[in-house]
C-alpha cells in the first residue's frame, strides 16, 4: 500500500520522503519528538476528522462498546471522536468533555495534538462541491465555540446503548433527542445548516453514524516529516 493509498492514518505509518512540514512557530516538544504532521494540502475547510485513540481510554472504551451496542459494525465502532477542520492547516474545531467538574464545550484546537496518539481519518461531504460551502460549515463551526458539551445527551446514549443488550429493546423504533451538543452532534448541526440535510440514524448521530454515512467520501492521507525551525530574528519564536 502505497502513502497515497492510507485512509486510516496510525502513528506508525511511513512519511512521505517527498516533501516536509515546517512548523511556523513554537511546537510541543511531544510533537516534536514524534516527528510528523499530518499532510493537510489534500484537506478543505469542512471535512470532517474521525479520531480514535491508539491506546483508548475508559471513556474511549465505553464510547466503542455503546456504538458496537447500538448495532454499529466495528470498523465504524471504533472512532470515538470527531473534529471539524478549520482549513487553516493547523487547527479543528471539536465539542470536548474534559471532566465531571470542569464539564465540556466547543473549542478550537491544534491538529497536531492528535498526531502521535491516535488514529486518524479525514472524510469530504459529498454535497458539498463548492469552495463557498465548504468554508461556511467551517464558519458555522468557528462560531459554535464556547457552546456547552452536552454530559447528559452522551449519558442517555450510553444507558439505550445498554438497554439495547436486553430482548425487548427494538432498535427500528427507538427515537433520540438530543438538543445538546455532542462532537458528532455538532458537526451535524453545521453540515445541517450549510447543506440542509440531516445527518443520523434514527435520529441518533454519534462518531460511528458519521464513520458509515454514504454522504462523505474518505481521503488518502500521508504524513510530513517535521522539518527544523530556523529562527531569522531575536522576535521570531
């Protein structure tokens, strides 16, 4: 399998010796240290990133088993998290749960805090042919920030994914509502207002609705190597 081939990007996949990413500015050491960045020239505002962590967390784990419960097969299961992509290069925009006391809200983040430490897959709507579009559900993401992460909607989610284990609970006609926001939920929400199409499966949409939807193709995904920075001032960081 060649780079151009990948769809599901893992930490340990060859770079391409073609070209190399030079950081603008101050990096992680981590990043630094793990040496690649993801190839965002094939990338246009509004795609859409599923994201699963290479050694999955309680919560990551949970998450899998629920939509593995909800009757979701495994190569969709598996992707525990979902990000917008801003278009800029270097940063998403995601609903994040941070903790019980803290909670969770839409933030914009760095693309590169994923790189290292998880598997990564980027998907382009289909119906979304036009560059305008495109950037649009980016805006509507941009302008999501700040929105609270929705603890109790991702609860409810859990507990029907666990009565789904039991005989009497009938998956055709189990219905979702769920105002709040979610990381799936919210990219739905601005993939709906741009294209006017809803984005779910009776009426749940979670990472693993977004994995087998028919309305996104997947795109080849390569690595940069990290190139070293030269600094040209004093203020240059």
């Amino acid at each position: 399998m060649s780079n151009s081939d990948v769809f599901e990007l893992l930490p340990d996949t060859e770079p391409s010796g073609e070209h190399s990413w030079r950081p603008t500015g101050r990096i992680p050491e981590r990043f630094r240290d793990f040496g690649k960045m993801i190839d965002t020239g094939n990338l246009q505002a509004g795609d859409l990133v599923l994201l699963r962590e290479i050694v999955p967390d309680v919560i990551s784990r949970k998450i899998s088993e629920t939509q593995s419960a909800l009757g979701y097969a495994e190569r969709d299961a598996i992707w525990t998290h979902v990000a917008l992509y801003l278009g800029d290069g270097l940063r998403v925009v995601e609903a994040s749960f941070e903790s019980l006391v803290k909670g969770g809200s839409v933030q914009a983040s760095w693309l590169y805090d994923y790189c290292g430490r998880h598997a990564i897959c980027v998907r382009r709507p289909r119906r979304v042919s036009a560059t305008k579009d495109a950037w649009l559900i980016a805006i509507e993401g941009a302008m999501g920030i700040g929105k609270k992460y929705d603890f109790l909607a991702a609860l409810k989610i859990f507990f029907d994914g666990q009565a789904s284990k039991k005989e009497d609970w009938d998956a055709d006609t189990k219905t979702y509502v769920s105002p709040g926001v979610l990381c799936s939920t919210f990219y739905a929400d601005c993939y709906g207002k741009v294209t006017k199409r809803s984005l779910g499966d009776s009426g749940v949409c979670v990472p693993a609705t977004l994995s087998m939807s028919d309305e996104f193709d997947d795109l080849p995904l390569k690595w940069l190597r990290i190139a070293e920075q030269r600094l040209t001032s004093r203020r240059q960081v």
